[in-house]
C-alpha cells in the first residue's frame, strides 16, 4: 500500500528534518568549540581528551549500530525522539561536570550519552531525509547536512560568543540542551508516522520487525557499500577532525588563543554551510563524481595549508578550503548508497555506519597519536584518507533505475 502524504505534511516532513540536522550540528559544536575550555577547567593533556573523545567514539558506534534496530522496532519517529532527549541530557552532564564539579569522569559519562544519542539520531535522520529526496525526485540531500553545518556554524559562533565573554561551560551547555530538548517535541510532532500509513488489518503490508532488520543489515553484503564507505570514511574524517581539532590546532599550535580557535571552527563551518546549500544544483550539472574529486583536491590542499601556514591569515585560509572540499563527500554518499530506492534505507543505514565510525572514532585516534607526534603532523593522516576518497569516487556514480523500481520503493520504505 503506498503512503501518501499532502504537501503540507510533505513540507512539515521536510522542515521537522531540517530542524532535527540542524538540532545535531550545533550540538557537536557546542561540544568542540568549548574543548579548550573543557581541558584547562578539568586540567587534562591532549591524550586524556582523547580518551574522553573515544568514550564519545565508542557510545556513537553503539549508537551507530543500534539505530537499524531501535528504527525496526519503534520507528523513526518515536526514535529520534528519544535520542534528542538522550543527547541533551548528555551535553547538560558535560557542562556541569566541567564548570561545577571539574569532574573528568562525570564528563565522561556526559559524552557517552551525547554520543550514543547522536550517532543513533544520525542513522535515523539521514534515512528520513533519503525517504524525503526520494520523494523529491532531486538531489537535495546535501541541503539536510547544509542544515547539519548551520547548525555547527550557530554551535561555532555561539562558542565563540561564549568563550569572549567568559560565559562558563555549564551556562553554555545548558542554554543549548533546552532549546533542543523543546525542539525535539516540535520535530516529533512534524514528522508523519509512515507506518501509520497501513492498514492494520492488513498485516501482510508491513514486514515484521525481524524482517526489516534482516533487510537493513542485507547492504553489509554488498561491495559497492565498502566502496561508498572508502569515500564517505575519507570525507568523514576530515569533518570529524576538524570539529575536534581545527578549534585546538589553531589556538595552541599556530598560537592564536582560544578565540582564534573557536573563529577558525566558524570559518570552517561556513564554508562547508555554503557549499552544501548549493551543492544539489552542481551535483545535478556536473554527476556526483566530478563534484567529489574536485572537492577532495580542495580539501587536501586546505588541510595541507591549514598544518604548514606560516601566519594566522593563512590558518584561515586554509580552514576555509578545508571546509568546502570536506562539504558533500558524506551527502553524496548517502544520495548514491539510496539510489536504489527499494533498499535505500538498508543501504542508507550501512554506508552512514562507514562514515560515522570515521566521523566520531576517527577524532580520539588522531588525539593519541598527536601526542607522539603533535597535533599538527597528525593531520597528515587527514590528508592521505582525503586523497584516498578522491580516487574511490567513481562508486558514487548513480545507478540506472527505472521508474517502476522507484515506485517499489516506497511501498518498502513504509515499513522503516
């Protein structure tokens, strides 16, 4: 049975998405803006905030991994939900942990919440906005994670504000939880129950839950996923980095102090914002594979720049090429992982596991090792997994599907 929506609750749909990427984003900045403040007040190294990094990491990969079965159980809706709760919570536990308690491991225990949150909220949102693209007939995917990167950019800029002013971490972090804790009921009200859509006497219309976890676990099987996640990993990296590190390279290592830092994460943050409002357009002009080598030149070169500027003009410089070029490698991904739209979602799901992984485990890694080796040189890694994607882009080349697959699709979205 289809599921049809009036377009008002298709606009209501998309808005609620945009809302809840938006909701994301800013959370991660808020969290990455403050990493200066949050080490001095705790009175840490660069190994220790990797550790508490990894915890995050680790959560989010739990998160990751059980967002297929909370989504095959509960739904979407109700899930995502949930885990914006989850995430707010967790943030209100960092603030306090750092400004009230100075607290390593009640820190600890924050992130781990605010990531299981946001790693299961991101496989959740990303197949919603795929169902939503689908049923756009466009390229508009990279609009939701422009959405994401405003949100960063509105986490970045606030941080920036906070940091100026002297605002402590618990205000900070509280102010920001509120406004997503309430926005995660408006989003839930906006978003339609898709398996609302059946007809209950109809059972048969609606596979078990046992079944759509075998579905959505059916892509680990297929090589073409492994070749998407070389892409979105290399990509994924690159943005994760820089929400975690860009901010600290610039204030300790290029020696401009904690406002700096939190400008070059803005500077950053814009740029992958702009590129991805209009990166559809360029996508749906030039193919996805051009756009995607193109961009991993820029990013390489910005990275490169950003590790061997010789003054903080450049540092800006090159976190701005580091943010166009790192801007629709994840979006583009996750557009060619639902090409096929009758198993979108399963694949959706893998290829978000892929880029999510290196999203949020990569940034702890890159901790560790700078402490052998300085945060600056590590970012040569950044560089390699970059160049890496660039040459795996051709698995990004849409498939050709005829309308009678489409139109399949939906009939098996509705029970995702």
């Amino acid at each position: 049975m289809d599921f049809a929506l009036t377009r008002s609750q298709y606009v209501r749909w998309r808005n609620a998405i945009f809302a809840i990427f938006l909701a994301s984003g800013t959370s991660i900045a808020t969290w990455a803006s403050r990493v200066p403040d949050i080490k001095s007040a705790l009175g840490v190294d660069n190994a220790q905030i990797g550790l508490l990094l990894l915890g995050m990491g680790v959560a989010s990969i739990l998160g990751i991994s059980t967002g297929p079965a909370v989504m095959a159980r509960i739904g979407a809706r109700r899930g995502m939900l949930a885990m914006m709760i989850m995430l707010a919570l967790g943030l209100v536990l960092i603030g306090v942990g750092t400004t009230v308690f100075a607290s390593f491991p009640l820190v600890t225990i924050g992130l781990a919440l605010f990531g299981f949150g946001n790693g299961c909220l991101d496989i959740m949102m990303n197949v919603e906005a795929t169902a939503i693209e689908q049923e756009a007939g466009k390229t508009i995917l990279p609009l939701f994670h422009a959405f994401f990167s405003f949100g960063t950019v509105i986490g970045a800029g606030l941080g920036w504000i906070a940091t100026a002013w002297h605002l402590d971490v618990a205000t900070h972090a509280l102010v920001v939880a509120a406004i997503i804790f309430i926005g995660a009921f408006a989003c839930f009200a906006n978003v339609p129950n898709r398996d609302a859509g059946l007809d209950p006497a109809e059972p048969g219309d609606k596979p078990h839950w046992r079944e759509r976890m075998h579905l959505a676990l059916s892509a680990w099987r297929e090589p073409r996923t492994y070749a998407l996640g070389v892409v979105m990993l290399g990509m994924s990296f690159a943005e994760g980095g820089a929400n975690d590190w860009l901010a600290l390279g610039a204030a300790e290592d290029h020696g401009g102090g904690t406002a700096i830092g939190a400008a070059a994460l803005t500077v950053f943050s814009v740029c992958m914002t702009a590129v991805r409002i209009f990166g559809g357009p360029l996508v749906d002009r030039f193919g996805r594979v051009l756009v995607l080598r193109v961009l991993a030149v820029a990013a390489a070169a910005g990275i490169l720049l950003f590790i061997l500027a010789p003054s903080l003009p450049l540092v800006f410089v090159g976190a701005a090429l580091w943010g166009v070029g790192a801007s629709l490698g994840f979006p583009l991904g996750m557009s060619a992982a639902a090409d096929d739209p009758a198993k979108a979602a399963a694949r959706v799901s893998a290829a978000a596991t892929i880029g999510y992984v290196a999203f949020l485990g990569g940034p702890p890694i890159l901790g560790l090792i700078s402490e052998h080796i300085g945060l600056l040189n590590t970012l040569f890694i950044l560089v390699a997994l970059v160049v890496a994607s660039g040459l795996f882009s051709g698995a990004a080349k849409p498939l050709a599907l005829n309308a009678k697959a489409g139109a399949a699709a939906r009939n098996t979205s509705n029970g995702s």
